[in-house]
C-alpha cells in the first residue's frame, strides 16, 4: 500500500534534483558558454583558449551530465508512486526526455575533444565548425529542457505541487 509520506518523499527527491541541476546550469555551466561564439575566444590566450575547452571537456561538461543523470535517477525511483498508466507514461517520458538530453551532453563532450585536436592542429580558425556544433547542441539540449515543463504540467494536475521557479 502506498503511503502519502513515501510519494512526497520521493516528489520531493525529483524536485530537488531538477533544481540542483537548473543550479548547476546557471551558475557552472552557463558561464562558460559565452565562448561558444568566435568574438570571446579571440579575447583570450591561446594557453587560455585550451584551458576552456579542456576545462569543459573535463569538468563542465561530465558535472552537467552527472546532475541530468541524478534527474534520471530520481524520476526512474518516483515511478512505483504513479497512481495511475496517464501518470507513469507522464514520468516515463520525461524520463525519454532526459535520456535524449543526456545524450546530447555527452555528444558535446566528444566536440571538445575534437576541437583540442583541431586547435592543436590549426588554431582558432580550425575549430570554427566544433563552435556551430556546440551552438546546435546546446539549443537542441535548451529546447528539450523546456519540455520538461509539459510533463512537470501533467503531473501537477495530479496534485502535485510545484515550487514557482519550475512552473
């Protein structure tokens, strides 16, 4: 039998991980984007140029990724709490969502790597390509994020609550 406390309980998980990561991508992650764009990598050194890609490829990057797995994880541990098949294909495509996104991330790892090769290789002019890539990645990633509103939506209609900041 269910019991209220445990629902809230894990409602409460899944909310706190999804503001963890909204943190993470404000404060951690969306600094850095600004050199996504040609004009701000040439305001740096080269040894700084590298530090950003390096520092995204090694840092940034897999902590966004961990807080969109730690999204994951607690939407995957609030599903035997869905009363009902709308509500459990509510969670399980949020769940679709952050999957996707999570491959987009990782995707973007991979594009670091390559532009540490192409900026090795040729300089700033090289890695011209990786920054489009990083832009299409990175909208495609924000346009799935605000998916998440949809779903959070439904299961507000369920009675569940949600802090202003995620409406």
């Amino acid at each position: 039998m269910l019991k209220l406390s445990e629902l809230r309980d894990a409602w409460t998980r899944v909310l706190q991980a999804f503001d963890d990561w909204i943190y993470y991508e404000s404060a951690e992650f969306g600094p850095w984007t600004s050199y996504f764009s040609m004009e701000s990598l040439r305001d740096l050194t080269s040894r700084e140029r590298l530090g950003w890609i390096y520092n995204m490829r090694d840092e940034v990057i897999p902590g966004r990724v961990e807080k969109c797995r730690q999204a994951g994880v607690a939407l995957e541990d609030f599903m035997p709490y869905m009363p009902d098949p709308d509500a459990m294909d509510t969670v399980r495509s949020m769940m679709d969502l952050n999957s996707i996104i999570e491959h987009s991330m990782l995707r973007m790892s991979d594009v670091f790597d390559t532009m540490i090769h192409e900026y090795s290789e040729g300089g700033l002019d090289e890695i011209v390509v990786s920054l489009s890539i990083l832009a299409e990645t990175e909208e495609d990633i924000r346009n799935h994020m605000s998916m998440f509103s949809s779903g959070f939506g439904k299961l507000k209609a369920l009675g569940l609550e949600l802090p202003e900041d995620l409406t």
